[in-house]
C-alpha cells in the first residue's frame, strides 16, 4: 500500500509538533515545515524514536518562492499529498488597536492571510491528485480587547478556509475547521501570562482528537 504524505505547516511545537507526531503514529510520511531548525530537528528525533517517518523543511512560509518549491518538490517525489494541516500563524504582541505597530500588523497580514492564501493555490493540486484533506484551527480572537492584528487576521485566516471549504464540498478536497481547546501552547503563555496551566488540555490529546474526527 503506498504511504500517506501529510504536510504540516508550523510543525515545531505546540498543536503542530503533537499533530505532526500524532500523524506518523498513524502510518504518516510527515513533511514538517517550520522556521527553527532546532525544533524540526527534535521533532524528526521523537518520531523516528517511535517509528515513523518526516522530511524537514525548514522554510517560511511567508516566503512564495520557498513555499512553491516546496509544492513542486512534494508533487514531483510523492505525486500529491493526502492531508494538509495548517497550524502556523503569527502571534503580534498584544496592543490597543489604535496603537498596533505597523510592522506587526503587516506581518500579521503577510503570514496569517497572504500566506494561507498562497499555500491554499499550491495545495489544492496537491491535495485533488490524492483526494486528500486540509485541516484548520481556528482562534476566535476577533473583537476582543488588545487582540486586534492577531484576532483581525486569524478571522481572515479561517474566512479564507471557510470559503475553500464551501467551495470544494463536490469537487474536493475536503477542508475540515476544528476548534480546538485551550491547550498550555506558547502562544497562548504570550497571551496569557500567569495563567494556570493545569486545567488546559494537553497538545497531544487535542492532536488525537482532531484527527480522531477527521477520519469520521
């Protein structure tokens, strides 16, 4: 039986890191792309270490050139990919909206809007050719205090997805949105300082879950 290609973007930590090591337990070949080569690295060490199988590929994605090798360099080795599970996204400092630096804004927007939609181009053939799947998580930040790039952007992020979703019910592939419980990640320490971490849920559990009912 061939292998299955999953592509995770944002892979070297948090829900991205579980879900990347998650999909390997389940018979996964994992092309994990992040930009801290170090974390890739101990990523690519613990799945091994269990059995499975990655390719790294240290890139940004913000990056279109990279990120259109990179389709080319999955489509030409592999033929296509069955799973697409994007979970990297820039966190900007937290700040009043009338007072965002704009240069967090514009990253905000680079990353978590222009990019998604550029990797959403590349993907989608990726995804046809295997009659695969792509999978989002979404962050309702949107409208609440000192969220405003982060929040602003993360909406945009998962409208993008949402409409490709709507999109694709006949045609493919299939786009699940999954909302996932608050998990002890760093971003969420960035946004919440002191906070108690004990009754979060642990990434690899979420992990678990969400493919759980991807497969449903």
């Amino acid at each position: 039986m061939e292998q299955k290609i999953a592509l995770v973007t944002g892979a070297s930590r948090g829900l991205g890191a579980a879900i990347a090591e998650g999909l390997a337990a389940r018979g996964y070949h994992v092309v994990a792309v992040a930009r801290t080569v170090g974390a890739l690295e101990e990523l690519d060490d613990r799945i091994r270490k269990a059995g499975g199988s990655a390719t790294l590929a240290p890139m940004d994605i913000g990056t279109p050139q990279a990120m259109i090798q990179l389709a080319q360099a999955i489509g030409g080795r592999w033929g296509g990919c069955d799973l697409w599970v994007h979970t990297a996204v820039h966190v900007a400092p937290l700040a009043p909206a009338a007072q965002i630096d704009p240069r967090d804004m514009e990253k905000s927007i680079a990353i978590n809007v222009a990019a998604t939609q550029g990797l959403i181009v590349l993907i989608d053939p990726l995804l046809r050719a295997r009659k695969g799947a792509a999978l989002f998580f979404d962050d309702p930040r949107a409208g609440q205090p000192f969220f405003g790039a982060y929040g602003a952007t993360k909406a945009a992020q998962i409208g993008l997805a949402a409409s490709w979703q709507v999109e694709s019910e006949r045609i493919g592939p299939r786009v699940v949105i999954d909302s996932p419980a608050p998990m002890p990640t760093a971003t969420r320490a960035r946004f919440f300082p002191g906070e108690d971490r004990s009754p979060l849920t642990p990434c690899a559990d979420e992990a678990s879950r969400a493919l759980a009912a991807l497969q449903d």
